[in-house]
C-alpha cells in the first residue's frame, strides 16, 4: 500500500534525524471528490435523507454521509521547486550557482536524502519528485546613521572644504576653486574570508524536501526486468564521497543493531494497521531494508560515494531465530557453560541502612551483552539481476 510507504519513509526520518520527509501520517477521511462506489453514494443519500426527515430513526445510524477512507496526510511546504528546474539552472547559468558555503550545505542534505531512499529503497526517485528550496542572498539594512539626525551647522562640510584647490595667483575677486580629482580605491574581496565576503549580504540557504515515497518497502530487489534506478545517482553530486559529519553523526546507529530492531517494530505497528497486513511479506521487506542498511554501513566506514553506493550488491539480512525447546529436551553444552558464566558475574553488594556495617545483601546480575549484527542477522547476497541496468 502506497500510503503505508509513505507513512513509513517518515518513520525512518524521524528515528534517524534526518529531516528530509516532511511530517507523514495516518489518518481517516471522507470527502465527496474520493472515490466511492456508487452503492456507497447511494447509501450515504439514503441516510442523509432519512435522518433529515426521521432524525429520532437516524440516530440508530453509525454514520450518517460517506464512509472514511484511510490514507496518508503530509504536511504541504511552500517556497519548493522541483529539483530538475534549480539543477539545470546551475548548470545553463553557473553565475547562478550557490557559493561554496551554500554548496557545502547542500551536500549535506543531500546526503541524508539518499540515505532516506537507500534504506527504503524507494524505486520512483527521479529528479523531479524531490524538491529543493533556495534562498538567494539578500542585502542586509545597516543603518549607521539615522537619516533625520539634525545636522550641526558650524561644522564645516568635510566633502566641500577638504579636496578643493585655491589659485593664490589670482586676483581677491577672481578665486578659482578646482576640484581634486582622488584616486579610487578597489578593495580585492578575493583575498578576504567567506565571512567578510558575506558581511552585508545573508547567505543563500538550501532546503530538500524528500517527498512522493509511496514506492519504497518492495519485498525483494529488482531482478527481472527493470532496475528502477535511483535519479540523483547519475548528478555530479552523486561522485563525491560522503562527508566525515555524516558518517560521524549516522555510522554509529547504524552499526547498533538495537536500533535497528527497534525501527523494525515501530514500522510494524504502522504497516499491521493495514487490513491486507501478511506477515511473511512485511519480514521479506524488513530483510530487504536491513540488507540496505548493512551496505550503507559499509559506505559510510570506507568513505564511499553515494554512486559507488548504488553499485554495491544487493543483500538479505534475515533476522536468526533461536528455535523453541521441546520438554525434557536437554540444554547443549553451550548454554550451561553461558548460564554458569552468568552466574559466576554476580554482584553481591551489603550495605546497612546506617552506613556502619554490612547490612542486607542483595545480587545483581548482569544481562547479556548487547548483540551484533553478525549474531542478530544472516546475509544473504542477491544473484540474480535486471535485465535493463543502468550502472
């Protein structure tokens, strides 16, 4: 279902930090411009009707107009374009283009984009279905001086008595005045800080918006005909390598495989509110998800690329189980040595309520270390692939 994707794509979002969705939800609407089948107007006209005319009898009804529909409800943002118009700007006019500091931020959010899209791995992203906001710059009012300050009259105009020349040769009433002509000064803001440079000016600022992720959550890789690309892999952005803030802020949840279990189980809840909710198919998506994620992780340690990223094979990761003991089933020699070593970290700790002497003793018992990846997870490497590739 489209609009659980939808919801989805914000989930991730939210749990990681990323702040590309905009705020994505669940909700029950009814409107006459929906969908509807005609037995379903005709029923909604019939109620209307009856408890209009009869409304002690049409209070036995549930619901009176149409029934709700479920659906996904996004926040609308303003001041977006699509991507595709400000990327052919940039390069048609490269006058145009952001400044270095304005490009450095717009890595970033880019960045985050395709870590949204490659977990998800959503499979309708072109360049015109996710959005991008640009502040130009704009000079800044900086008013020294108010305009409506009196003036002093005995003070002398400095632009009029200072830069002119008097010949002394001629006569009292024959005093010429020439101007002096003062050379020009030319300050270089080649040589000067971004800062200076931006000193009377606001900075432009770039926003990206991540929206239309209704195809994202597939329950298998692509392998037969297309291979539904990501757009943004093909921009020249795409080459450069990931940057040092975005594998020091995600890398390390990532690497945490709580987390990830975690986001599993809250994507659960969402998608087994769904009446069509099988439970075999959302595990196969959680496999494909968490071998998107396995792969990034791998990205982001060794620096890589967002294209290389693409590149990588694609993976399962399938959740190990621990199987069910029968009755009177013996433990393995494994688990007795785990228990008696689980036994043998109690803490016992005595402490009297005076603070004197040992009081009441108490064990505390340590739980098990957390797992990883490799104990949580099998991988599974995907050998088939689509016929039509474009990388």
């Amino acid at each position: 279902q489209g609009y659980l994707s939808e919801a989805g794509a914000s989930i991730v979002d939210r749990k990681l930090g990323l702040e590309v969705v905009p705020t994505t939800g669940i909700i029950k609407l009814a409107a006459p411009t929906f969908n509807y089948s005609r037995i379903d107007r005709a029923k909604a006209r019939t109620k209307e009707r009856i408890y209009t005319r009869y409304p002690d009898l049409g209070r036995r009804f549930k619901t009176v107009g149409l029934p709700d529909k479920v659906g996904s409800f996004q926040l609308f943002v303003t001041g977006y374009q699509d991507a595709v118009h400000w990327i052919r700007t940039w390069e048609q006019f490269p006058e145009q283009a952001p400044p270095p500091v304005t490009q450095s931020q717009f890595q970033l959010q880019f960045e985050r984009m395709v870590i949204l899209d490659y977990i998800i791995r959503n499979t309708d992203r072109g360049n015109d279905n996710w959005l991008i906001k640009y502040d130009q710059a704009d000079v800044v009012e900086n008013v020294e001086q108010s305009a409506d300050a009196p003036m002093d009259p005995q003070q002398p105009d400095k632009e009029s008595s200072e830069g002119n020349l008097i010949d002394i040769e001629a006569g009292p009433d024959e005093v010429i005045v020439q101007p002096v002509q003062q050379p020009q000064q030319v300050e270089s803001n080649s040589n000067q800080p971004p800062e200076l440079e931006w000193a009377d000016v606001t900075v432009p600022h770039i926003t990206i918006a991540a929206i239309d992720n209704g195809l994202a959550f597939p329950f298998k890789h692509p392998d037969e005909w297309r291979a539904y690309p990501f757009g943004w892999a093909f921009l020249p952005i795409a080459r450069q390598s990931f940057s040092q803030e975005t594998i020091d802020r995600f890398l390390p949840l990532l690497d945490d495989a709580n987390f990830v279990a975690e986001l599993g189980e809250e994507l659960r809840e969402v998608f087994k509110s769904d009446k069509g909710f099988d439970k075999k198919m959302f595990e196969r998506q959680l496999s494909v998800m968490r071998g998107q994620i396995f792969n990034l992780r791998e990205a982001l340690r060794t620096k890589k690329s967002p294209y290389q990223l693409v590149l990588m094979p694609a993976q399962y990761m399938v959740e190990v189980k621990q199987k069910k003991r029968k009755r009177g089933e013996k433990k393995s020699r494994r688990e007795q040595a785990e228990e008696t070593t689980w036994s043998d970290q109690e803490v016992v700790v005595g402490v009297s309520s005076s603070g004197e002497g040992p009081g009441p003793s108490s064990s505390v018992t340590p739980g098990p270390s957390t797992r990883t990846w490799n104990e949580t997870y099998k991988q599974k490497i995907e050998t088939r692939m689509p016929f039509f590739r474009y990388w």
